[in-house]
C-alpha cells in the first residue's frame, strides 16, 4: 500500500512537518490525497518575527539575477518533479495536475492551461515589472536609488515581506503575487484550503532556480492564523468574497481582491451587431470555468436583451458536466457540494422574487446542479433581469453565470457601480471617454476583447510595485 504523503509547511524555508494535519481529498470518492500539516498563529507571529534578517539573501541578488531565475524556473513549474516534502518526494507535473484537480474539482485541461498562465508569468517577469514600475530602470531595486529622465529619484521597501492569503478557485491568481520575488520582497503564504499544490510547486520552482529558500513562507493555518499574516507583514494580498474581505476594507496595508462584477457594455452603435460579438461574451462568461474575477458576470445592452440572452443560453448549453480528465471538459465541480447548493438556491431564490428568468433553463433540459461521476457541477446559466437593480443582475458566482439587462448607454456608468473589468465594445468616443474617465473600473478594454484576456504589463488590479515600494524626496550635497 501506497504512503499517504505529508506535505509540511514551510517556515521562511525550512520544512516544518506538525502533528496537526489537515486531509486533502478526492472531492468524488473521499479518498485522502495527501496530509498538509496545519500550523497555529503562534508559530506565525514567532517566525515573522525573524522575516527581515531572512529576507537578506533576496536583497543582495541583482534584479537581473532574479529575472534570469524567473526564466528558468518557468521550465521548471512546466516540465520537472519538484519537491513536496523534505524527505526527497517529489511531484511529477501528471501528478500535480491530477492531485489539483481532484482536490478542487478543476479539469485537467484547465489545470494545464493555468499551469501555462503561470508559467507566462515567470517568463514575461521583465515585460511585468515593466508595466508596474512604468518603465522604471530596475537597477534601482539594487540600490535603492537612482535617475529617472535625468532626475533623482529613491525607492525604500515598505514592508519586509508580502502577506497573501490565497483562495481555492484557480491556480492562476498566484500570478498576483509571483512578481514581488523579483521586486525582492519575501512571500508569506497561507494556501487556499483544497489548493496547496500550486503555491508550493511555484515556490519549489523559484528555489531550484536559484532564488533564497528564506525568502518563502508557506503556512496552512486557520482563521487566526491568517490574520496573524494580515496583521504582521508590512504588506498583503487577501482574497476571499466579501464576508471575508469587510473587516479590511479601508485599510492601506491590505489589498483586498474579492468580486470582479466584470461586465460587457455594448454600445448603441453595435447592439445591432451584437451576433459579431457573441464569442467574445462566451469567453468573457465562461473562459478557466468561470471561477475567476475576470469573468464577465452581467452583459448590459441598450437594447435586443432578449435575444442577446437567448444565444448565450444557446451557446453554453454545450457546457456540459464531463469527466475532470475528458479533454473537452470545461466546467469545474465543486470541492464543497454545501456551496454549489448555496448557489443554486440563491439563485431560486433570487428568480422567485420575479424580474428575472433563467433562459438557460429551457435550453439545457437538466436542473442547474447536477452529479457526474462523484462530482457536483452548476450548469451554466443566464438570467435575464429587468432591472440591474434586481438582487441578480449584479452578482458573481464561482461558475459561468451572467444576467443580461438593458439600461439606455447614457445611463449604463451611473447603473453598474465597482467593475474589476469592463469591456466596451462602441465605437462612440463621448462614450468610450466616460468610461476613460471614471474611477469605477479597474481596467478597461475597449472594443471587443474578452474580459478575461489578460495583458501582463497591464495589472489589472492594483499595482504590486506601487504596494510594496515608497518613492521619496532625496537630496545629495554637491561633492558627495
């Protein structure tokens, strides 16, 4: 019989196997996967206490040096075994990609496409850091101190390392914050509950390309432990939804990434072209599952809801529930079914208050929630809702799930509130030049490019540069 394996947490990059252990299962047949040993705030308080004096070693490498690791370590998340434990057991890439999908019900395809996502990012780190730091010389980061189109300029770290409470959802928002190694700040990880694999494969990636092994903190830990990492880096990123966001909202030392609401606004001008478009609102719906931020969750039109929202039903009803290893597979399963149920009824819920019709609920011929093969799956759905003022016309889901609403172009800005990503697709330059202007979208496309395509040199929410670096005044005495 096969060990189980113990996947220990890593203590600013010393193993630490702890009696612990969480287990890690096969969200169809229940079978433990692994052991992830669980580690208390104390332990986090106490090792983050030494962060500074661990972070020396990443200080002293040269960024170029760190961008050449970058590079290496892509073939390395891609292509080799990478250790798990400190023992010597290793995870091969089938094994990863099997182990994550069965733990967090991703498909194996989408598991690769988020591995190749991931490695994009190791490989474009210089185009990155380019986009965050607007062109900066980065031999800056070296000295802290430089010149800048002829003017002094210097740059002081904020904070000894980076805090990050991870979620579940998709492997790829480690991308967040992979770019802080080569800004030079050590990492302090808390993985998602179902999904340790990826942070640990990227931080073994980034040690066997030469980065510190202090520089990486990984700790599986419980609520206190995660707020023992808010409350002691300089600086963090908490994902989560926003019962878990509220407490930290307003405070500058935590970046908060909850809900997106990404939306697609057609304009006046193509609405009747909207056919022209459809895949670009099928991609911006239903691209990596729907489970990331940069989903499209509303299509808002001036005009043609009705048949807008019918093609999508039509289209996405091909979505089906399929075996996590099928090559076709393209809707994740639920690793808690307790929270595909939570959905579904918020939904029913929200279409018994009347103002809202599932179109998608004819087309597919199954109930929203079905079982497959041991896994729990929401099929994709559309509602179409008279108002955005309707409970689901504004609301994200860990699923492809969009409402389609209409509200007249010249009202669309004041309707849809706080976007992470929009795409407009008009042509109108009064119009395109409101959404330039306001402060309410993270990041904008205009014309007809999914919401869900990502440019690296263009952060999409928040600048990671601009969190962990203070720029401030310096004057040097002539002759010094």
């Amino acid at each position: 019989m096969t060990a189980i394996p113990h996947i220990p947490a890593l203590r600013l990059g010393e193993w630490y196997s702890s009696l612990d252990a969480s287990d890690l299962k096969d969200l169809r047949s229940g079978e433990v996967l692994a052991k992830l040993s669980q580690v208390n705030a104390g332990i986090v308080k106490r090792d983050l206490r030494h962060v500074a004096e661990n972070a020396r070693p990443l200080r002293e490498m040269k960024t170029s040096a760190l961008l050449e690791a970058c590079g290496r370590a892509a073939d390395l998340f891609l292509n080799q075994a990478l250790p798990i434990d400190g023992q010597g057991t290793k995870q091969s890439p089938e094994d990863y990609v099997s182990a994550l999908s069965s733990t967090s019900g991703l498909p194996h395809v989408l598991v690769r496409a988020n591995m190749d996502k991931v490695a994009t990012v190791f490989r474009q780190m210089p185009a990155i850091l380019k986009g965050l730091t607007r062109g900066l010389d980065l031999s800056v980061l070296d000295g802290g101190r430089g010149v800048d189109r002829g003017l002094p300029l210097c740059y002081a770290r904020g904070a000894d390392a980076l805090g990050v409470v991870l979620p579940s959802n998709s492997p790829g928002v480690n991308s967040i914050w992979m770019p802080a190694i080569a800004l030079k700040v050590p990492v302090i990880l808390k993985p998602g509950r179902e999904e340790p694999w990826t942070p640990m494969r990227i931080v073994q990636a980034f040690v066997a390309a030469g980065v510190p092994r202090e520089s990486f903190g990984f700790y599986p830990t419980d609520h206190q432990g995660s707020q023992a990492i808010l409350q002691s880096c300089g600086r963090s990123l908490l994902f989560g939804d926003e019962r878990t966001t509220a407490p930290y909202a307003g405070n500058p030392s935590i970046q908060i990434h909850g809900p997106g609401r990404s939306k697609v606004l057609i304009g006046s001008d193509e609405i009747d072209r909207w056919e022209q478009h459809l895949d670009v609102l099928v991609a911006s719906i239903a691209s990596n599952g729907g489970r990331s931020c940069i989903n499209a969750s509303a299509i808002v039109v001036p005009a043609r809801g009705d048949e807008v929202a019918r093609a999508l039903a039509a289209r996405l009803a091909d979505l089906r529930a399929c075996s996590l290893a099928d090559p076709e597979a393209r809707l994740a399963a639920f690793a808690n079914p307790a929270f595909a149920d939570f959905i579904d009824q918020t939904i029913e819920q929200g279409l018994a208050q009347g103002g809202a019709q599932d179109v998608t609920a004819a087309v597919r011929g199954l109930p929203r929630k079905v079982v497959h093969e041991g896994g729990t799956f929401l099929l994709p759905t559309i509602v179409r809702c008279t108002t955005f003022e309707h409970p689901l016309a504004n609301t994200e889901f860990l699923f492809p799930y969009a409402s389609v609403v209409e509200i007249p172009e010249e009202q669309m800005l004041e309707k849809i509130g706080p976007s992470l990503v929009v795409t407009a697709i008009t042509r109108n330059a009064g119009f395109r030049q409101r959404l330039i202007d306001t402060p309410l979208i993270s990041r904008l496309n205009l014309g007809p490019v999914p919401t869900s395509r990502v440019e690296w040199d263009q952060p999409h929410e928040g600048n990671l540069f601009e969190f962990l670096y203070l720029r401030r005044a310096i004057q040097t005495a002539q002759g010094w």
